[in-house]
C-alpha cells in the first residue's frame, strides 16, 4: 500500500473515531460509554471505590492485569454491550505492565475515545496507611514479593519502605490520573459521595414493597415488617375469596371499614417521612414488608395502594416497586 492510500486512511480512522466520540458525548448520561481504570496506594481503599462503583452501575473487575486492561474492555464494551465498567489496577501487576501504563492508556483513549476513559487514583497520607495497616495486619504486597537464592521467603522491604516504594512503582498510572481522591479523612458514606460527584450519577435506592402472608413465613430479607391481620378479613366472604386485593370489589369491600383507610394513611405516613433518609445512609435497597394471613387480600391491598402513594411522592432517585410474595399461590 502507498503513502497516500495510509493518509487516506488514517484521516478516515481519525474522522471515524471523532464522530463516535461526539456520539458517546451527547448521549444521555446512563446510555454514555465511561471506562474507569481504578488504581491507587495499598491501604488507600481502591477496593471500597470498585465496590461503591459496581453499587452505582459500573461492571467492576479487580486486580486485573494491566495488559489484559484492552482486552478486557473489548469484551465487555463489544461483545456485551456494557457501558459504564471500573477495572482496578494495583501494585500485584506485573513490573513490566506498570511501566507500559502509557502505551495501554493510550490505547484505550484512541479506541473508546478521549471523553469515555479515565484514571481514577486512590491516595491516603503515609502516616493514615501504616495506622491502617497496623490496624489490620494485613501485610503490604511489597513485604512479600521477592525469593532469596535459598528458596526461602525474603521481606523486602520494612512498612514504611514499602509504602514509599510503591508511590516511585505506580508513579506511570498517578501521572495519568484523572481524579485523584486521598481517602485519609474519608469515612465510607463520604467516599461514596465523592465518588457520586466525579462520575456524575446521583445517588439511586430501590424500595422494594412486599406483601406477604405470615402462614408460609416471615421473610428473611425485611428491613420493616408491618402486620395488618388486626383488619377485617375479604377471606371470610365467600365472593371474595377466590379474589384478591388487586380486584375492585375486594376495594369496595374494604371501602366499609374506615381502620383500613386509617391503617394505611399511618404507614403511607411513617414510610413517607422515614424512607427518603436511607438516601443518604449508604443504603442502595429498603425492604418494606406487609403481612395478613394468606398474603392475598389484605396485605394485597395495602401495598398496592402504597406503591402507587409513594412512587409519586419520593424524591428523585427513589424508585418504589411493588412486590407480591405468594402471587403464585393465588
């Protein structure tokens, strides 16, 4: 192939990955192609960030390779279509990979594009790290890592040595970083909002509404459990029996008796004051369960009408869904 065919087709190869880098960029947030390749300081808390990242939506991998990173993209970008995906990096990779960190970061920018890959460094000040450590015990990846000419294991470094080591070994990833975080006066809940704020996605929580009925067990998974079998029974009426409390005339059954009407204005209100805190609590699921007898009348009924009350009433990033245990008992 000539020189001009090349030019040809490198102008072509560069126009092409234009357009899918300002496809990526005006997509909607949760449709936009993100690649974080996580990396950081031993102690510093990367793994807390991959497991706070896989809670907002991103496909985590830890202790990858770093020459598998491109690889590893691939098949999950390509061949999965899997749009937001955190890999973690760290010291355990080999030498020859950390010092290759441009060649692969490069990489991935000319295939997904500029605005879709990010590095991502997790930091702490040297005296947070060994105060972990110690509180721990857990030793340090360079402590351990080399063999003596006798076969026998050999420390190569002391602590602090190696905590200062490791800064000089992963010195190609932190001089590419994108966001850097020092997690040293982080608590969790604090990471966790930080890490909101860098990738731009808001805090979600699911509330899971679950009737149930108390003859085929508590459920196990509840974070509140609420029992209504105190309320008139549709059971006992042999029209409704066969019916649940989906159906209109179980409605206009219940529509006699004002406790029932009272009972379920008091959850609505209690759910409705209390529910919108767990926002903010590190919590990405609440289980609200409500029992009767059976789980097909009463209960029914009620979380029915809370889902439909609730779901208009949360805040942005609540989603309140509706769930009916013993459905297929019906």
């Amino acid at each position: 192939m000539d020189a001009s065919n090349d030019k040809s087709d490198s102008k072509k190869n560069s126009k092409s990955n234009e357009k899918a880098e300002q496809k990526m960029l005006a997509a909607p947030n949760d449709e936009r192609l993100s690649i974080l390749v996580v990396s950081g300081r031993s102690g510093s808390g990367k793994t807390s960030v991959l497991n706070i990242l896989e809670d907002l939506g991103y496909y985590s991998i830890d202790n990858l390779p770093l020459s598998l990173v491109p690889d590893a993209a691939k098949k999950l970008v390509s061949d999965s279509g899997i749009k937001r995906i955190a890999l973690g990096v760290d010291i355990r990779t080999p030498r020859a990979d950390l010092s290759n960190f441009a060649a692969t970061h490069a990489i991935l920018k000319q295939t997904y594009g500029k605005q879709a890959v990010e590095v991502l460094y997790v930091t702490a000040q040297e005296s947070t790290l060994v105060a972990r450590f110690n509180a721990t015990r857990r030793v340090h990846p360079l402590m351990s890592q080399d063999i003596d000419s006798d076969n026998a294991r050999h420390i190569a470094f002391n602590l602090p040595a190696a905590i200062k080591k490791e800064v000089e070994l992963l010195e190609p990833i932190a001089s590419h970083a994108d966001i850097k975080i020092d997690t040293s006066m982080l608590n969790i809940h604090q990471l966790k909002d930080t890490l909101r704020a860098y990738v731009g996605m808001d805090n979600q929580i699911v509330i899971n509404l679950l009737s149930f009925g108390f003859k085929y067990g508590n459920p196990v998974d509840a974070d509140f459990i609420f029992d209504v079998r105190i309320l008139p029974n549709p059971h006992w009426n042999p029209e409704l029996r066969a019916l649940t409390g989906l159906d209109s005339e179980v409605d206009a059954f219940f529509a006699d008796y004002p406790e029932v009407a009272e009972m379920t204005d008091d959850l609505d209100k209690f759910l409705s004051r209390w529910l919108p805190d767990f926002l903010h609590n590190n919590r990405h699921t609440v289980t609200v369960a409500i029992g009767c007898t059976g789980g097909k009348h009463r209960s029914v009924f009620i979380t029915d009408i809370l889902q439909r009350r609730l779901a208009a009433a949360m805040p942005q990033g609540v989603k309140v869904v509706a769930k009916h245990r013993e459905k297929s008992r019906w």
